[in-house]
C-alpha cells in the first residue's frame, strides 16, 4: 500500500476513529494520542495489509489496543460530584452526550458499547477485535444498556436532553 493510498483511505475513516477513540479512552487527549500511535503503528506496518477493503477493520482493531492501553495508564476513580457537574452542563451533541455517559461505565462495558454503537461493529466482530467470546459481549452489551437506561430513566442525574434520539438507536 503507498503513502497516498493509505493517507486517502485514513482520511475516509478519521472522524469515526476519533470518535471510536474518544469513546474508549475517556476524553479527548488520550484520544487523540492513542489514534495518533495506532495511525503510525498501521502506517509502518501498512504494507502487511494485503486488502485495502480491510483498511477499517484493521485499523480499528489497532486503535482499540492503543486505547485499552492508554486507558489502563490513567485509570482513576470518578467522583460523584465531579460527574453531577458535568451532565449538568452538557450541551444538545447527542454524540458528546452519550460519549459522556459511556465515560463512566466501567471499562469493560464501555468497550463494548463503543464498539458495537459508535465504530457500527456488530458483536461478532466487537468479540474479535476485544479477543472475547460473543456471549460475553451480549452479557456485557445487556448490562451496559441496563445501567445507561437507569441514567437516562431519571436516576441520580436526570434525563438527559438527547436520550429520546438515542434510545431508538441503542434498543433502549
């Protein structure tokens, strides 16, 4: 694959790769620099690649080494009030807003959730590129959409201005 090819497929790709990060790295910085390290990881290993129809598939399943690993560096407790404050001044960007919500999920919940909702993986490939089996991708899926539903229900924090948009989407 040359340069070009590679440049012209990334640029494809960039905007759901970042969100993908974002979701699984927890804010925006570490996202950055995980997308930034799985871009030079898949540019030096590029010629590997035998498919350019695999491009996406490959380079997401870097990307979410680089995150998993750049999230373990910085794993540190959520405080309650840290997290009331946020929601309480989240704007109308449903997708900010839900990145938000799957930020305090734990880890292995908003893997998956980022995953199959934000990079559109159906579970099979969510198991394959986390290396986990399917069934417990549906366990992990089922006990996230379960605690995003409590969220948006009403619980601790109220309902949140995008949850009529996204609960169609999220089979909530």
């Amino acid at each position: 694959m040359t340069k070009e090819q590679f440049v012209s497929l990334l640029k494809e790709h960039e905007r759901s790769l970042r969100l993908l990060s974002r979701s699984l790295t927890g804010n925006w910085a570490d996202a950055d620099d995980a997308l930034q390290e799985a871009v030079l990881s898949a540019f030096v290993a590029r010629n590997q690649l035998r498919k350019s129809a695999a491009f996406r598939a490959w380079l997401r399943r870097i990307l979410v080494h680089e995150c998993m690993r750049a999230r373990q560096k910085r794993l540190q407790p959520v405080d309650p009030v840290d997290l009331q404050n946020k929601f309480a001044v989240m704007d109308d960007h449903s997708e900010l807003s839900f990145l938000s919500l799957v930020d305090h999920l734990p880890v292995e919940l908003a893997q998956v959730v980022s995953l199959r909702y934000l990079a559109d993986m159906s579970q099979a490939e969510t198991a394959e590129v986390l290396g986990i089996p399917l069934g417990t991708v549906k366990s992990r899926l089922n006990r996230a959409i379960s605690l995003l539903r409590s969220q948006l229900s009403g619980g601790e924090y109220g309902v949140l201005p995008f949850c009529k948009q996204q609960s169609a989407s999220l089979s909530l």
